[in-house]
C-alpha cells in the first residue's frame, strides 16, 4: 500500500473539521444568534466562517493533486458507495426504528440516487470522468494551462459573484479545482511563503468586513450588520485562500514519527466524519438537540459553540472507526473486489477496469 503524505493528510484533517464548523453555522443556526451589536464579536464569528470555508475546496484540491497522476479503479467507487449506503442506512434505522416510512427507507437505501449527500453525489460524478480530465492535464503545455486556467476561473468565479449563482453544489466546480490541483502537480509550484500570504488574505477579508460593517451600521443600524457579507466556496477571497492554503501544506514538512503516525490513524476517517455528521436524518436532531442559539451569553454560547463543534468531530470519528473496524474483520473491502473481479471477467471487462 502506498504511504500517504502526512502534510496532505494533515489537511485532509484539518479541512473536514472547517467543515464541521460550517455545518454548525448552517445547521446550528449560529448566524441566527442575537448578540446585541457586539461588533467584535459578529466580525471574530465572520473571520472564524470565513477560513472554514476553505474547507471543501481543499478537500477536493487534495483529491484533485493525486488523483491527476492516478488510474481509474472501480473498487475505489464501489466502496465509496458501500460506505455511503452503510451509514445512511444505519443512521436511518438507528433514528427511525419505531416510525418506519417506506419513502424513507427507499432514499435511505439509495442515498447518492437521491442526493442525500450531495458532496458524495458530486464526486462520484466527477470521479468517473477524472481520467479524461487528466489526460488534458497530461498533454497541454505551461502557457496554454496557464489560459485555460484564467478563463475557466474567471467564468465561474464571475457565474458566481456577479450572477450570485451559487456553484457548491455543482460538477462544474469540482472540474475547475481539480485543473487547479492538476496545475500544481504538474508544473510544480515554486516554495514561497504561502502560509504568510494566507494569513494576509484572511486579514485583508476581516479589514474589508469590518469596513463594510461600520459603513452598514452608520447608515443603516445594527440589524444589518450581521450576516450580510455573502461567502461560498467560489468566492473570490475564499478560492485565492484555499489555493493559498493547501500550497502552505504541500510544503509542509512533518518530521516527528509520534504526530505522523496518528495524523495517517485519523485522516482515513474523514471521510465518514462527514457522512455520519452531516446525516440528512440526523443533522436537524444533533443540531436542535445542542441548540446553540439558547445561549443569551455570548461566553457561554462561544464555549458550548465550540465544546459542541469538537464533540461532533470526535464522536464522529469513533463511529467512523468503529465501521472500519467492522468491515475489516467482516473482510468486506476484500469481497467487494472479488465480486468486481468476477462481474468484470464475466463480462470481458477486466482488460479496461482497473480495481
């Protein structure tokens, strides 16, 4: 088996808790809560919003830089969808033992069919065409990628901040990260203070947001300042910070054995931080469980907001954990390429699939 990089997987790890942090924005309603014109603190929760972003295109920009110099292998999609089935099943009968509902169940059982995930939706998508992408990647010069790349951008971040077309849930923006990460891989990005300029783009986001915001609250009070500057994964500030960002860990280096080792223990596991925590059955009863926006004190609401944030993580992964554990000792990775193999030599496929 090939040695994953620990700074990539750092990022991998680091990238599904931004992740985990949107999510509690989104469906903890962090943005819903009042805090009274605190200004510093509306701006620290924007700043906080605002890095997390990155997230997901890290996550795809990582997936993107290896999968370039990679071959199709069907096993890896059979297992994607394997996992993804598990849990959404699992989480659905764990949550709905007692109010069974047949329409449930069916979208339960077939969660990528009906977009219960719809990262995973996407990237199946994206990964069954990934080696024809790649073979354009393989065959282009500098000059002529360096074109493609600036019109591509250019169309879908202005699709996006002047048509105000929201594009994180679409193929297309999954295609333009990966001919960033492809860009990378290829043409081997020089060392350069990355980490410097990421943190620059982060402070230079904030001092425009808080410029915004005075101009907002001099002329039009504090209901609307809060919760009007409009982010998303293609946003310009947020796209120049995760390519920012994952240049910084690509020449990252990560000598100590001890943090190598549970930084390649924990990052196979993210995957299924994701589809546990962001469960269509179980997100809305995590979240109105905590119920973040209870909080009246805005120390007492950053504590449980974070206390919260780090459970969910954590628990998550155990889960995740635990079903790896469960398929390997049920042998179920190993089965499912026996029966690819066996489907593929039936039908005299195996010479073009690679598992």
């Amino acid at each position: 088996m090939k040695q994953r990089a620990a700074n990539f997987e750092f990022l991998r790890i680091i990238s599904m808790f931004s992740i985990v942090v949107i999510h509690s924005f989104v469906h903890g309603k962090v943005d819903n809560v009042n805090f009274n014109g605190n200004i510093p603190i509306m701006i620290s929760l924007e700043a906080v919003k605002y890095m997390c972003y990155t997230g997901v295109n890290c996550f795809i920009l990582i997936s993107s830089y290896f999968l370039v110099c990679s071959p199709f292998k069907l096993n890896k999609l059979v297992m994607i969808w394997v996992q993804t089935v598990f849990w959404s099943v699992s989480l659905y009968l764990i949550l709905n033992l007692w109010s069974f509902d047949f329409k449930l169940a069916v979208k339960a059982l077939f969660p990528i069919s009906f977009n219960q995930y719809w990262f995973v939706t996407q990237y199946i998508a994206f990964y069954l065409i990934f080696t024809y992408l790649s073979s354009y990647v393989e065959k282009v010069s500098k000059k002529q990628y360096i074109v493609f790349l600036i019109i591509i951008l250019t169309l879908s971040i202005i699709w996006r901040n002047v048509y105000l077309v929201n594009a994180t849930t679409c193929l297309d923006w999954f295609i333009v990260l990966f001919f960033v990460g492809g860009y990378i891989r290829r043409f081997s990005v020089k060392e350069y203070k990355w980490g410097s300029l990421f943190v620059g783009s982060v402070i230079l986001w904030v001092l425009s947001y808080n410029v915004k915001t005075l101009f907002l609250y001099m002329f039009f009070g504090k209901e609307f300042v809060y919760g009007t500057w409009s982010l998303h994964y293609n946003s310009i500030p947020v796209v120049v910070s995760s390519v920012l960002l994952f240049l910084y860990f690509r020449n990252l280096k990560i000598d100590n054995g001890i943090i190598r080792s549970v930084i390649l223990k924990f990052s196979p596991l993210m995957f299924g931080v994701y589809l546990v925590h962001d469960n269509i059955y179980i997100r809305n009863v995590l979240w109105s469980f905590l119920n973040l926006s209870s909080c009246e004190v805005w120390r007492e609401y950053f504590l449980k907001w974070i206390t919260s944030v780090f459970i969910i993580f954590l628990l998550s992964v155990f889960m995740e954990f635990c079903r790896m554990e469960l398929f390997r000792l049920l042998y179920i990775e190993a089965l499912v390429t026996k029966l690819i193999n066996k489907c593929l030599l039936n039908f005299k496929l195996k010479k073009w699939i690679l598992i």
